[in-house]
C-alpha cells in the first residue's frame, strides 16, 4: 500500500508545477509493479474545481497515470483536502478512483488503519474549521459555479496564494507534541476509540513518523513541493522514503 499527498500542483507556477508533476508520474510508474493500492491523501493540487462540462487545464499526466493505474485493476483512493475539496463526479467517472471525503478505517494483514487529509482534526485551526464547513456545504460550491471560470479560477488561486504567505514558516516547523494537533488528535482516538496501528495523514506539510502510546504511530509523507516523500506498507510494517528522480 502506498501513501502520499500534498501534490499541490499547480503552484507556484506552470514550469515549476510541471516539473513536480513528471517526477510525481516518475513515481507512480515506480510503484505499479507492486502496487495493491494508492492512498492519495488530499491536496493533490492547489486547487481543483469541476464544473458540469469542464475541469481544471493541465495535469494530464497525472491524470492519465491514475487512469492507467485503475484500468490494471490497482485501487486508487483520493481524500478531498482544503484546496481540492470540490469535487463532483469527475474522479470517479472518469478515472476509476474511490474519493473519500473524510476519514478512511481498515484493516490490512492484521494492522489497523486511520487515514484522513487532516484538516479539521484535534484542537488546532479553529477558524480553519468554519471555513471548513461553509466550503464543504453544498451551496457554496453551486454559488461558485456561476462564476465564469476565468474569474472563478483566478479568484481561488488569490485566495490561496494569500492563505499561505499568511502561516509564513509555521508549517515546515515541528511545534512540539503539546501543539502539534494531529498527533493530539491520535492520543485522543486512542482513548477512546480503541486500538489503530497506523495514523497517516497529510496536509501538515511536515515529514512525520513517530510513536502514539506502545503500539501506534503517526505517519505523515510531507509536502511534494518540499519533501518528495511518500509511505509504504509493505504487509509487515510502514515506513517513510524518499522519491528520487531519474
């Protein structure tokens, strides 16, 4: 099983984005001998609107190498995250992939699975959490889809660009196992949902894998945009590596 998100193609601009797009197929060429499943765990772009009759221009590569990838029989698994949260129909239609809005539980030769993009979890991003909320209701994408997508486009790519020049370094930055609310949130689960072996989530930007309690831990695979990182299970124990291009 193979882990990895935070793509965020189409930032911060089309030649910087495409390169990070061909390495990402690089990849994914990379794992499909072997490959049982591929968790894509949110923020596969930067952001991602689907119109009735029209999606976002570019990352064909991408796309065509997920449609290759379901059409051999390997199971793809999307998680919306905060920056391709709309989606409508097209990822399931067209390229054979399950999308999963919220969290994912499992069980794989004999370990326990959590996974979810992140966001809106445990005691962190209060205000994050509202927005969250008006986004996800389904008549704030329908208002958006009246806009023109040049406009409409143009507008969340702003909105984007500002949301993240305003954390400035927070995310790259371990803030300590007091603050760092995902890992807060696993403590939490544990307590009172029982007995998960794996956590993995992205959208923390931050290459993570440490212990919960005695028998559990946390995974993330980072950003592609910094890390090039991605998880693995191999039917024993999950690991984080490193993608290097060829």
């Amino acid at each position: 099983l193979y882990f990895a998100g935070d793509f965020h193609l189409g930032m911060p601009d089309r030649t910087r984005s495409l390169e990070r797009e061909k390495q990402i197929v690089q990849w994914l060429n990379s794992i499909a001998a072997d490959a049982a499943a591929v968790f894509l765990m949110g923020d596969q772009f930067d952001f991602w609107f689907e119109h009735r009759y029209t999606v976002p221009a570019g990352y064909v590569r991408f796309l065509g190498k997920i449609a290759d990838l379901t059409d051999r029989g390997i199971k793809v698994f999307m998680f919306r995250g905060n920056h391709d949260m709309w989606t409508s129909g097209y990822w399931e239609r067209e390229l054979g992939v399950e999308v999963i809005s919220d969290e994912l539980r499992f069980q794989c030769a004999g370990k326990q699975f959590y996974l979810h993009h992140g966001d809106g979890l445990g005691n962190g991003e209060k205000s994050y959490k509202l927005l969250r909320r008006i986004f996800r209701a389904p008549w704030s994408s329908w208002l958006f889809a009246r806009l023109h997508p040049n406009l409409g486009f143009a507008i969340a790519r702003a909105w984007s660009r500002k949301s993240r020049l305003g954390q400035g370094n927070k995310y790259e930055q371990f803030l300590g196992e007091d603050k760092e609310w995902l890992l807060g949130f696993c403590k939490e689960f544990l307590r009172n949902e029982g007995h998960i072996d794996y956590f993995v989530f992205g959208h923390r930007h931050l290459v993570i894998d440490m212990p919960v309690g005695e028998h559990s831990r946390y995974l993330n695979a980072g950003t592609w945009f910094n890390d090039s990182a991605y998880a693995v299970f191999d039917g024993k124990t999950t690991t984080i590596k490193r993608f290097e291009s060829q």
